[in-house]
C-alpha cells in the first residue's frame, strides 16, 4: 500500500510541474540590476514650400502682379534657424535678382522680386543679409513669401518658369 501512495503523490509533482499558468514562489532572497534608457535629441530643421504662381491668365504687364505663398519651418525647441532664397532656375538670375524663363526655343524672360515682407526687403540666400531668421519651437513655423512681377515689357506669349530653392540653416 505504501508503494502506490508514492506512486500518485510522484504523478500529482510531475503533473502539477507542467501545468500551464503554473508559477513557482521562491524565498530564498533576490537580486537587482539596473539599466540606463536614453535617447540624444539634435539640432534638427526640416523645411517646407508651396508654389508661388502669377496666374495664368496675365495679359500685357503694365502693373505689379503681386500675390504670396507660405513656407513651413519646423526646428528643434531652442534651435536658431535662418531661411534663404535661390536666385532661381531662370536665364540670368543672380543674388536677389531673378528671372522667369520662357520654355521650348523662347529665350524671353519676365523678372520678378521674393519679399520678406509686402514689397519691401528682398529676400535673398546670404545669411546675416537677406534671409529670415527665428527660433524653433518644436511645431511648424509659417513663413510668408512675398511675390512681384514688376511692371515690365511683356514678352511673347508662353509659359514662364523659375525653381527656387529655399533653404533652412541651422
């Protein structure tokens, strides 16, 4: 009798040690570590633009065409930041001078100003000179790019193009 009393107190032990949700209980003490987390956080901009179009129904240009577009700067909290402008793609831009090119075999141009505010103060791509600056802040910045065509001989009839490159230095 004694010999199959051990025989299911050995099944209950082999059982209950391959029981799911089974969770053993130690008290024999217990030993720590610790661990360090971190993450670095860069100086870090990233910029964005949206197109800046005279229309596309202009006529003879005998007046300023003036219109805006905006530019998005979202910094780092505490970064300073200077936004420039490119002269642009167009024939014979340079500096804050810039031009709009005609397309296919037309070598006709029709200029045009980049303000920092409405009509005044050109911008341009020279930092400390021409280009906007601020601070981020960790959230999209908006900034207001001024257009004009200046009252001018009209070219022939096309469409005029310029790239601008805007740039975010941080």
């Amino acid at each position: 009798m004694l010999r199959v009393k051990l025989s299911i107190v050995g099944t209950i032990l082999v059982l209950n040690t391959f029981v799911p949700g089974f969770a053993a209980t130690y008290s024999n003490g217990t030993g720590t570590t610790t661990f360090d987390v971190s993450m670095k956080i860069i100086a870090n901009c990233v910029i964005s633009a949206s197109a800046l179009d005279f229309g596309q129904s202009q006529g003879v240009l005998n007046t300023a065409v003036n219109v805006n577009t905006s530019l998005s700067v979202t910094c780092t909290n505490t970064t300073p930041y200077n936004v420039g402008l490119s002269a642009g793609s167009g024939s014979g831009s340079t500096g804050t001078t810039r031009y709009m090119s005609g397309t296919g075999g037309n070598t006709a141009t029709v200029a045009f100003n980049l303000f920092q505010t409405a009509g005044a103060t050109l911008w341009g791509d020279t930092q400390g000179t021409n280009t906007v600056g601020g601070t981020g802040n960790g959230n999209a910045q908006p900034l207001t790019v001024y257009g004009q065509v200046p009252a001018q001989t009209t070219p022939m009839p096309d469409t005029y193009r310029s790239t601008i490159t805007a740039t975010v230095y941080f």
